[in-house]
C-alpha cells in the first residue's frame, strides 16, 4: 500500500467516523432529542469541487492502469463524498437544555437575542459569536421559536 492509498483510507475512516457521529451518536448526547431540523445545504460549488477533482483523480487513475486498490479507495471516497456533501441533510437538534449546529453544542443560555432575517434565516446572537440558521421550510422557524419558548 502507497503512501496515497493510505492518506485516502484514512480519508475514507474520518468520513466514516463523523458519519457515524453525525447520524448516531449525536441525537442521544445531552437527552432526548425535542425537535430535529432540517438545514438548508451551504457550500455546493466547494463540495462540487472537491467530487470534480476526486472523479479527475479517478479517471486518470483509470486510464493510466495505476493500481486497483487506489481505483478502488478513490470510487468509494467518490461515494463518500456525494453521500456527505449532497445526499445527506445538514440538520438542527434540539434539546432540553441546549441544542447541536454543526456538530456544536449550544447552551440556550449563551444566546443573547435572535432575529430573523428578510430571507428567512434566523440569527442567533452568542457572545462573541453569531449562528445563522438556514432552515428548508419557513414553518420550522416557527417550531423553533415554541421549542425556545418552552425550554426557558
């Protein structure tokens, strides 16, 4: 095994772990999960990219009779990658003390104000930070904001 075919298995295990992560062990951290939103997909061109450029890697792979263990590493990090980036839906969870964004457990009580914005995104001001939440459907800012009622 290369040296290439072992940073791509090692791509494909952090892929495979914070999917795991993500899909499993998330929801049951901090309690019971209250309310689960989806989350409008941010960064398209980038993930596209990075698919367009593994596919390049690929077929050159491919065309120049390179090895079949990394034709086969780089088709399933391909897969990988369009399972993470465009198949799977990001995704807000709500707890009874906090919620996750981005993998982030946010206490409800480092908000200090919220506001929606003209398009639809709900702004949540932390301390010295700001989260802007993106939902796919207008009707879930509304369970958000009960869920926050509720929670304090």
């Amino acid at each position: 095994m290369s040296l290439t075919d072992a940073l791509i298995a090692l791509l494909i295990i952090a892929f495979a772990l914070f999917a795991l992560y993500d899909d499993v062990i998330l929801p049951r951290r901090n309690g019971p999960t209250k309310l689960r939103v989806a989350l409008r997909r941010r960064h398209k061109i980038d993930s596209g990219i990075f698919i367009v450029l593994l596919l390049i890697l690929l077929w050159n792979n491919v065309s120049n009779h390179g090895p079949q263990l990394s034709t086969t590493l780089l088709m399933v990090l391909c897969f990988m990658a369009i399972w993470l980036f465009w198949l799977r839906t990001p995704k807000l969870l709500m707890k009874n003390d906090g919620l996750f964004f981005g993998c982030v457990w946010i206490d409800y009580r480092r908000i200090q104000s919220m506001n929606l914005s003209e398009d639809g995104i709900l702004v949540m001001q932390l301390e010295q930070r700001r989260l802007l939440i993106a939902v796919k459907q207008l009707d879930d800012l509304e369970r958000i904001y009960n869920t926050l009622v509720e929670a304090r």
